[in-house]
C-alpha cells in the first residue's frame, strides 16, 4: 500500500507502520519535513525507512527537481499527462524526454 499526500505526524505513523511507500504531491508539500517525519516514525516501530518506496508526483517536472530526488530518498518520478489527444500527450511525452 502507498499512502499519498502530506507526511504530518498521523500520516507519518501510518506510513512507518503499515505502509510499502509514500507519494507526496512534489509542488504542494514540504518533501524533506516529510521525510524526517516518516524517517522518525519508522524509528519508533523499529523499521529501516530505506525499505520504503517514495515516488514523487511531478506535475511541472524539471531537470534540477529529478536530478536532486534521489539524494533526498525518492527512488521514482511520476509526471502528469494530460487526458487529451495525441497531438497534445505526445509533444509532452516529448518533452519528458529531455528530463529523463
């Protein structure tokens, strides 16, 4: 099970205790406080936090965020695409391309 969404303290000890991994929303939360607390939670129910998969959703994806993700403890990068017609998801395909 992957529990997505900010790390706050219940969510942190659910993730340490019953969790596979975590999915944070890249843009919207604070990653490295999330991670601190994950990596605290795990501590207290005596669990390696590095057996935990994080996956990082991107909706502006960039060269510096991706590069700098697995430093952090984030083995995996999902990127949106938009629900729209080829002549629109592939361009953006495209363009991730360069990213990866």
């Amino acid at each position: 099970m992957v529990l997505g969404g900010a790390a706050g303290p219940k969510t942190a000890e659910n993730i340490a205790e019953f969790c596979d991994g975590w999915m944070p929303l890249g843009e919207l939360y604070d990653f490295e406080g999330g991670m601190s607390k994950i990596k605290e939670a795990c501590k207290a129910v005596g669990r390696n936090p590095s057996n935990l998969v994080v996956s990082m959703f991107l909706a502006k994806p960039s060269i510096e965020k991706v590069e700098g993700l697995p430093a952090k403890g984030c083995s995996r990068a999902i990127f949106y695409l938009p629900a729209k017609s080829a002549d629109v998801v592939l361009p953006t395909l495209d363009g991730y391309t360069k990213i990866m």
